[in-house]
C-alpha cells in the first residue's frame, strides 16, 4: 500500500460514544515522498554513529545504565511522575514520602526495561513479552488493580473525563487481541519488505491507536520502539530512547498521532519520527562523547591518589553504574569496612568528583554531579 492511500480507520458507534477501529497494519508500504527518503537515510547513519560508540567505549554497559535510567525517568514524566533523575537514582528511604509513589513508578520502568532486554536474548520481540513487561510495569505501583501484564477487558479513553468528553477512545477489548496479534505478525514478518525504522515508526502509531492495556500504554508503546530496534539488530545496544523527543515535543508528537487518525496522513507522522531518531541519536552521540572526555579526566585525577588508587577505580566502576551513593553503598562494593571507605570518598571530594547533598553529618548522600549532568 502506498502511504498516501492509507485509510487509519472507522469510528464506530458504541452505546453512548464512538470508538476508533484501526486498519490492520500487517502489508507492506511504499511512498512517494522524497523527504522521507532523505530522514531515512540520515537516521540511518545516525544509528550507525551510535552504534559505533558501542563497539569503541570501553565497559560500554556501565554507561547503558545511565540511558536507561533517563529513559525511566523521562518516559514516566511524559505520564505525569514528578522524580527528577537525581531523585531516580536514589534509595527509597532516601525519598521523601510524599514523592515515593512517583519514584516507585521510576524504578519499575527500569525494572521492565532492562527485564525486556535480557528476554530479547532468549524470546523474540512478541505480546506475550510485552504483557509481561507491563506485569512488571504496574507491579506495586498505582496501576496495580488495573489489569497487569493483561490486555484490558473493558473500553478505556484518552482524555477527558468520561467516555462522553474523551479526546480519543480506542477500539473495543473485544477487538484488541486481533488488532495485537496483527502489529506482532507486522514486526516478525518476512514477506513484508519495509526498512526497520519506517516499520517501527508505524508500529507505534498502531500500538498508540489501539491502547491494549489499562494504564501504561505510553510507557509500553515507547519502550517498544528501543525493543524493536535491537531485537532487529539495528541498535547493537539500547542506547536509543525517543521519550526525551516526544517530551520536548509533546504537542507535536500527539499532533502527529492524530493527524494519522483525524486525516490518514501517515506520511506526517513517518517524518516526524524519523526526524525524533536524527535528534536522539545525534544527542546520543554528543553525549558518548563527553563521557569519554570525562571518563579521560577522572582516570588522570584518580592516578594521583597513589596507593588508593586502585580502590579508586573500582568505585569509579560503581559510579558509572550508580553516580548517586552513600558510605554503605560504597563499602559494600570495595568490600571494606564503611568506616574505611569514607576516607575515599573524602579524596574524591576533594578532586571533585563526588559533592554531597544533604548538608548532614549522618546518613549522607554523594552525587557524581558531573556525570549526571550529561544525561
């Protein structure tokens, strides 16, 4: 099908609303526009540059963990949380209260993410994962009573205050499983000769558009996006998240979803999308390369501190991991006692690494500001 022809669907009158039914999604697509041509060449590359950073950075992993606690953070913030990414990266007692719930929400988007990427090296990229994703999602948070890691099983809406003022209604749960069951057939087909990026920018639309779960659909639809990109192998690691984008772009990026339903104007949303990969991507690498320029100048500050040195690097280890931490934390990982390890922390201190945050003599807290400031 061509773009430019594409139908999005009906609306279909219900008791007292109108729901909208998606086109199937499940064919192989072909366009006419130049200017998508060009995106798609450019995000390309993009992702090849980001890749790259990849395979050249050393303990590449220790940095992934930053990207994917941002991503938590941003993603969440789209849905309403309040936790900064200071804040995420935290322990719970170390939250006040009344932040807790929104912080609770941070944790379980990490947790579901980086579950969803160790199961892609086991399972393919399917429902049954992103079911279980949600579960996970929604564990001991307040989404807990509303149906997780299941497709919903009663009309939900976007919007407003009821189904009698909502901006947008999906289609009927009677119809969700069908409608998921052909997105997952759209990802895995190989008849369907589309590139990766095109793909994946449609599949969003369509999870968005058919909203399968109770809560949690912009969560799950985003993670999707990284999920897809590195099951194909188009992203050697999950480096790539287009939450910050959207976010930024709120308006637009919801503008650009409607625009699909309201005037079938896929082609709209195509561009949109891929211009969120150039800019993410192009950021990504920004941001790879000045980890290396301060990765470069902490390894020379830590070379002065002689025979500690070595413990040194190895709470460097931890702080790429975890730039938030106390004296516990930090003995746990050199395997000293915690009244030795503050000695270190004092040194780093003093090279500026570590600043502390509370202004306490007890139960401190040191940030590596530095680092988290790049993300």
């Amino acid at each position: 099908m061509n773009v430019r022809d594409y139908q999005a669907g009906t609306y279909l009158q219900q008791y007292l609303y109108q729901s909208f039914m998606p086109e199937k999604i499940n064919h192989t697509w072909v366009w006419d526009d130049p200017i998508i041509n060009v995106l798609l060449e450019e995000a390309t590359r993009k992702l090849g540059e980001l890749n790259a950073f990849s395979i050249i950075v050393p303990d590449i992993d220790l940095f992934i963990r930053m990207h994917i606690v941002k991503e938590a953070n941003t993603s969440s913030r789209i849905e309403g949380t309040k936790t900064g990414i200071d804040e995420a990266l935290m322990e719970k007692e170390d939250i006040v209260p009344e932040k807790r719930d929104d912080w609770q929400e941070v944790q379980n988007y990490i947790s579901a993410l980086t579950y969803a990427i160790e199961e892609l090296k086991r399972i393919p990229l399917s429902n049954r994962l992103l079911r279980e994703t949600h579960r996970i999602l929604l564990e001991s948070a307040r989404g807990e009573h509303r149906q997780p890691g299941e497709f919903r099983t009663s009309q939900n809406w976007i919007g407003g205050s009821s189904l009698t003022d909502a901006v947008y209604i999906p289609p009927a749960h009677i119809d969700v499983p069908d409608l998921m069951g052909d997105l997952e057939q759209f990802l895995h087909s190989e008849e369907i000769h589309v590139p990766h990026l095109i793909k994946i920018a449609i599949a969003h639309y369509q999870f968005e558009s058919i909203h399968p779960f109770l809560d949690g659909n912009g969560r799950i639809g985003r993670l999707l996006i990284t999920l897809y990109l590195v099951s194909t192998g188009l992203l050697i690691k999950p480096s790539l998240y287009l939450s910050d984008f959207f976010e930024r772009n709120r308006p637009s990026y919801y503008d650009g979803l409607s625009r699909v339903r309201e005037s079938n104007d896929m082609a709209h949303w195509i561009r949109f999308f891929l211009n969120a990969v150039i800019a993410t991507a192009g950021k990504g690498n920004e941001t790879f390369l000045k980890i290396i320029a301060l990765k470069n100048e902490i390894d020379g500050k830590i070379v002065t501190l002689k025979r500690k040195a070595e413990h040194g690097r190895q709470l460097m280890q931890l702080l790429y991991k975890q730039p938030v931490i106390n004296g516990y934390q930090a003995a746990q990982h050199l395997k000293i006692a915690q009244k030795n390890a503050y000695p270190l922390i004092e040194e780093f201190q003093r090279l500026g690494i570590l600043t502390e945050q509370t202004g306490q003599r007890r139960n401190r807290i040191f940030a590596f500001t530095q680092y988290i400031e790049l993300f």
